[in-house]
C-alpha cells in the first residue's frame, strides 16, 4: 500500500465517519475498523499532526454542516389577579 491509497483510505474512512479531523487517540478507538493502522501511518509519515495535513491537502473531507435549530419561545397569557 502506497503512501497515495493509505491518506485516501483514511480520507474516505474519516469522511463515512462524518468528521473533517481526528485525534490519534479517536482513531485508535476505531480499532480494527480503521483502514490502516495508526503505528504505519505515523512511521510513513513521522507525526500524526503531519498525517491530517495532508489529508487536509490531497483529498479534503467535506462535512455538511449541522442544520441549525430554529428555537420556538411559547407566549405566556397573563391573567389578571386582581379582578
């Protein structure tokens, strides 16, 4: 496995995953659901840091953003005490 098809691996695994970044530590709670292990990733590349730059730079994962949530104030009706 090329340098090129493990960063498209992780691109595409990161991208099913729904997020446009990881930590070392995320990715190793995948355990055997990740695509490549960490340990490979980090002796091709030498940091992880170095590893997300560049999936940032050779295949960006696109994340939709969250809908936003319209919030919806319900109208108190007053009473009058003092009739």
């Amino acid at each position: 496995m090329t340098k090129d098809m493990m960063i498209k691996a992780l691109s595409e695994f990161m991208a099913s995953k729904g997020v446009d970044s990881m930590t070392l530590v995320e990715y190793k709670g995948y355990g055997s659901d990740a695509p490549v292990k960490d340990y490979i990733l980090k002796r091709y590349f030498g940091s992880w840091n170095r590893v997300m730059s560049v999936v940032k730079a050779r295949y960006p994962v696109s994340v939709a953003p969250a809908p936003k949530v319209e919030k919806k104030v319900a109208k108190k009706e007053v009473k009058d005490v003092k009739k």
